[in-house]
C-alpha cells in the first residue's frame, strides 16, 4: 500500500516537473487539457503527502515493536518539533516563585558547587534561588529577567586551560562575545576561579565580568577572584560575606538572621529487590556492558591495558607507561591530545568511611533533588549503592571546604569536637586560620575527619550529599597517532606521601592503575577512558623548527610529537630543526625514554638537551641548559619557529618564560616592553603553546 502511494506521488512530481518544461510550448494546450487548477493540483499533493507520511510512521512503529521483542517508537525528526520553553530557566523561576539564578561554568565541579552554596543561601536574604548549567539554558533569556522582581543572576565562571572557558560555559561565552544583546535591567554579580600559577588568571571571570556591563547589564556587586594556588575557599568565602550585605543594599531587603541549613536530596532507601542499579557508570545505565559510540565524560569507553611497565630505575619513586587499546572505540585522538581516565577510590578508604559511620554499604538508595524544577535531578547515578558511590562517584580524598565542616559539627555528640569543627567554619580570623592548619596544612581528608574527632558520626546518605564528585584524571598523550593509531599511551608518576601527621596518602588514579599490570593469558583490565581535544599541536609544515620544554613528566606530548615527526621524516618530508630541553634527577635513575631519545638524536632528527639536578654537586636544570642556548633559541624563533612548555606551572613555567622574555630582549635589542609584545604576538600566532599543571 505504502509503496503503491509514494510510486504515484513520484508520478505526479515527475509529471508536474515535465509539465513545468513543456510550459513556454503550449501553455493554452496545458489549460484545456487539465482536469485540475494548480492549486488543487497543490492542496492535493498536501494531503497525499500528509497520509504518506501517517502510513510510514504506522509501518515503521509496528516493523520496530516485533522486532527482538522490544517495543520502540521512531519519531520523524523533520516533524517533531522541541518546545521552546524546555531550557527556559526565566520560566523556572517565575513558576516557583524565585528570583536568584546562578549559573556557574565548571570543569572539576568546585564552581557548581559554590552555585548550589550561593543558591542555598539566598533563602536567607528573601532570595529563593536556582542553579542552573548556562549548556542547558536559552542564555538568550537574560533580557526577560528584568521582568522578575527583585531577580538578581550570579555567576560563578572558572577559567580552564589558556583563558578559555569551561566546556559548559563555551556557548555562553561565545553568545557574549559575538552578540549585543540589550541586557538593560539584568542585575548581575561574578565570581571567578582561577589559578595564579597560570599567566590567564581568571581570564574567563574578568570578560563576562566586564561584557555584562558593556551590554548594559547593572554590577550589583564587585568582581571576586579565587586563587585555586592559595586558598579559594578562603577567597570564596571572603567574597560571599560582602556580597550578600550589598544585595541587601541594593534592593533594600533584610536577612532573615536565620542560619539556613537545608537538605538538597532526601533520602530513598530501596528495601525491595530493584533491577535499574548503577555500578558505576558515568550516565546510561549498563553502559559499561553494553558499550557503544561516541565516548565522552558521561559515556567513557572501557579499554583494555595492554601494557603497563615502569620507567624508573633502580629508584624508590614509581613511573608507569601504560598502553591503553582503543583499536575497536571509533576514538581518534591527535598528538598534543588529553586522555582522561575514571578512577576507583582506595577499597581501604571507603571501609573505614563503613565502620566510622556505622552503616552498611551493600544497602540500595537514591538521593533525590527537593527541587522539582532543577534539571539535575541526583548528584550522582542513582539507584547505587552506598558502596558504589564511595568507590566510584564521591571524592573522598579532597580536603573538605568549610561547608562540609559546618554540616558535619550537627553530628558531633561531644562539645569540644563540634565547637572545633564549627570554628573552622566561621569567617573568623581564629576560624580560617585553624582550618589552613589542621585541613589543609595537615592534609586531612573525610576519613581522616572522622578518625581524629571520633564522636562525630554523620548520617552516611548526607555524607554522600555533601561530599564532591570524583573528577577524571587527565593525562599528556605521549604517543604520536601516526605510528600508534590503536593505542593511546600515558605516562604517569606514582603519588604517595607522608602527611604531617604520619598518614601515607596516596594518588586515586596511580595507586589504582599501578595494580593492572597485564598477564599473559589472563583477564584483561579494563578502565574507562576518554579523549579530550587539545590545542597543544605540531605546526602544520614539519619543516618548521620547534623548541621542546618539559622536564619530568612534561616530556609526555613531546615523545608523541617526536614520533610524528620521525614518521613524516620516513616519508621523505624535510624536517625542521626539533630540539627538546628534558630535566629529571639522575641519568640512571628518572631519565625517561632514554634509550628512544637517544637514537633519535643519532637519527640526526632530535637536538637532545638533559639537565640532570643531582648527578653533581650543584643542581642542574632546564633553564640554565635554556639561558645557555639564547643564540639557538633567538635563531629559531627568528626562523619563525615555535615554542612548547610543558610540566609544572607553579615555578618552572614561570622561569623558562622569564629566561625566553630575557633572551629575546638581549638578542632581539628590545626594551622590556617590546620582548613583552614580541612573546605575546608569538602566544597569538600560536607559535608559543603550554600544557601546564599546578
């Protein structure tokens, strides 16, 4: 039947585009002949089309409903149309009865949660606020928020990688950047999270800072800037404290004086046997098992290691190369490129969380949002169990920020552990300056809490509320697609260190994976992993020189970058001159892919460049090999050559971009000012990149 129609309305088109041909020949003959107008001939082929399209759609459901049994419905996507009110976040607040938004940019989390802190709070200023996730709402609505009372928008944007935006916040940022929407009458504050260590600090913060106001937006109160280098809870804090007396102010409201302390999930215990439990995965239930493609942060791909052997030598320090296969995961990645991997928390950690709390972790819950109109619905995947969510999705390493602690001192049966518990908590002078010490100093993390204030024994389900999620780690790929395109491969130091107070802490990520060494003929282990893209990348034309700088494992990308190029160098391309500047401790200890370095530069393609630090009596590094070497530098970067750093951000960044402003103010002949703008223009051209870690 469906097929019969569509041949005939075939026929009509066909005929109607012939008729269409035909028509400067014999226009009366067309008119005399016709049975139908043009316009019946129209609202006819209307109605065929539409009772077409009502056959396929009945044909195609019943086809899919037998087929394995499942039952699906198969929407045609040119006529189904998404409401436009679904992100609407202005429609949110107008039904619920609120006024504050705030949005936040993150990629490790701290911003959303110091969103959910401020949304919380506003209860106490006659605020009722939302968080909202700026990649699920029409930011285009700003303009409407006008409309609401007494509304105020806050913003807490984190500044990732080199001054750009969290991956969340990319279209919003771009919308500010390209559009001029009026924002008259939105009233706005910003909180930025930075890091000093990197030279973009807060880069993302200061611009919609600044945009809002040039859209005609009204700063309601100043820009606050958190130092992740320092103490950003401090800073947080610091900022939050003077804000809230300013919104009071500006909109002639008062506190309420009550310390608001509200639970933003309540607590479902699953008591019956349920089938839809989580065990770990990121998103889709059984995505773990049932594995398909595109992998990203909420669908990682589950890959197999295939090798995993150390680096060291002769050393009481730990190094892993692993080699994860990717062969069947449709994955590209380029040199230059991130791979994130999901780790699993300490089996040790998350036992004595049991015991400490007294609740057994085999039980089933869920923890369910109390806001019905927030898109996040549970801070993690739910149902799980409590031994789930310690494993895979809580971060139970991480020093508690101030909040957990105030919630925590509720629990504490003894005055002395609460009091102290709550005066770390306060604004306090004493308060900041006890936290700093016995949190941070001290590194204390939850277990550690708990063990050294024993009466304090938390409800397990608000634990899990309160504590942060479980981040990715990322790693520099040190591998070159060219020569591995089925495996991606990472290098890793191991992390262990004694605390102040006698604890050994231990990496999540590197204590886990340094236990899946394969074995010949047994199971294989497996972890989820993902690729994120980077802007660390070659120069397009392998004839361009390049000047290499990563010490340790900043070397990582720059084995991968030299893979490339001695792949294109076998091709017959012309290679321009690659040096590359390595730092570690002693030669036959840390030297990191000694022995393929060191045939490369017998190539004759790699200048190779080691500083060794205590191989004698005076300590060796990079930067003087560098400030050594101003004439070979000067040359290349003269010769439109390109410069990449890569390694810790804190001190050895700094100083190799101190060293390179020097040598290009010397060799160059420039003032100070001038080097200055000569290195940025190169930052602009692309030809000075930085994959950096504080």
């Amino acid at each position: 039947m469906v097929s019969h129609v569509a041949s005939w309305i075939s026929a009509l088109v066909m005929g109607s585009i012939m008729d269409e041909s035909k028509a400067e020949v014999g226009t009366e003959q067309i008119e005399e002949s016709s049975l139908f107008s043009t316009y019946d001939i129209i609202l006819l082929a209307v109605v065929i089309v539409a009772i077409t399209w009502f056959l396929l759609k009945r044909n195609n459901n019943t086809v899919s409903s037998l087929s394995n049994g499942k039952s699906y419905t198969i929407q045609p996507t040119s006529i189904t149309m998404q409401s436009t009110t679904d992100n609407s976040f202005v429609k949110k607040l107008q039904s619920s009865g609120r006024s504050l938004v705030v949005f936040y940019g993150s990629q490790t989390g701290t911003g959303e949660e110091f969103a959910g802190r401020m949304a919380k709070e506003g209860v106490r200023y006659r605020l009722k606020g939302m968080v909202a996730d700026p990649e699920e709402c029409d930011m285009e609505e700003l303009v409407n928020l006008k409309n609401i009372p007494n509304s105020l928008a806050v913003f807490c944007m984190a500044t990732y990688g080199e001054g750009d935006p969290t991956d969340n916040a990319m279209e919003f940022y771009e919308w500010l950047q390209n559009g001029d929407a009026d924002l008259t009458g939105l009233n706005y504050a910003v909180f930025g999270l930075g890091n000093k260590t990197y030279e973009h600090y807060n880069e993302v913060a200061i611009y919609v800072d600044k945009r809002l106001e040039e859209l005609g937006a009204t700063r309601v109160f100043e820009l606050g800037l958190g130092d992740d280098d320092a103490n950003i809870e401090d800073d947080f804090i610091t900022w939050k404290d003077k804000f809230w007396p300013a919104v009071c102010e500006f909109f002639g409201i008062e506190s309420t004086g009550e310390d608001i302390s509200m639970r933003q999930y309540r607590l479902v215990e699953h008591e019956d046997n349920i089938d839809r439990v989580f065990t770990g995965e990121m998103g889709r239930l059984h995505s773990h098992k049932n594995q398909r493609p595109p992998y990203d942060a909420k669908n990682p791909y589950l890959s197999k290691i295939l090798v995993n052997r150390e680096l060291f030598k002769d050393c009481d320090r730990s190094c892993m190369h692993i080699e994860f296969d990717i062969g069947d995961s449709k994955m590209r990645y380029d040199s230059g490129d991130h791979l994130a991997v999901y780790p699993v928390n300490n089996t040790e950690l998350v036992e004595k969380i049991e015991k400490l709390c007294e609740k057994n972790l085999e039980t089933i819950f869920s923890l369910i949002n109390t806001d019905e109109e927030s898109s996040k619905k549970h801070p993690f995947p739910c149902p799980c169990s409590y031994r789930t969510a310690l494993t895979h999705y809580l971060d139970i390493t991480q020093n508690p920020r101030t909040h957990v602690l105030k919630e925590l001192a509720e629990y504490c049966s003894d005055a002395a552990d609460k009091d102290k518990l709550k005066l770390m908590a306060s604004t306090s002078p004493e308060g900041k300056a006890l936290y700093q010490k016995w949190i941070i100093e001290d590194n204390r993390n939850i277990v550690h809490i708990l063990e050294d204030l024993p009466s304090c024994k938390p409800a397990l389900d608000h634990l899990c509320e309160l504590l942060p999620r479980l981040q990715p780690r990322y790693y520099s790929i040190s591998s070159s697609p060219k020569l591995h395109p089925t495996t991606v491969h990472v290098t890793a130091v191991v992390v262990e260190y004694q605390t102040p107070t006698g604890r050994i802490n231990k990496g999540v990520a590197t204590t886990w994976l340094k236990q899946k060494i394969p074995i010949p003929d047994g199971a294989a282990f497996t972890v989820p992993i993902f690729i994120r893209k980077s802007q660390f990348r070659l120069p397009t034309k392998p004839q361009t020189p390049i000047i290499m700088v990563g010490p340790g494992t900043g070397v990582a990308p720059f084995r991968g970058f030299i893979q490339e190029r001695n792949h294109s160098k076998s091709e017959g391309k012309q290679m321009g001159q690659t040096v590359l500047y390595f730092g570690c401790r002693k030669r036959n200890e840390d030297f990191l892919y000694q022995e393929e370095f060191e045939e490369y530069e017998k190539n004759g393609l790699l200048t190779l460049k080691v500083a060794f630090s205590r191989d004698q009596a005076h300590k060796v590094y990079v930067t003087h090999l560098i400030e050594k070497d101003a004439d070979v530098i000067w040359n290349i970067f003269e010769n439109n050559g390109h410069l990449y750093i890569c390694g810790d951000a804190k001190s050895m960044a700094v100083d190799v971009r101190n060293i390179i402003l020097k040598i290009i103010q010397e060799k160059g002949g420039m003032t100070e000012e001038a080097a200055q703008a000569y290195y940025k223009k190169m930052e602009t051209q692309k030809r000075i990149s930085m994959d950096v870690w504080s």
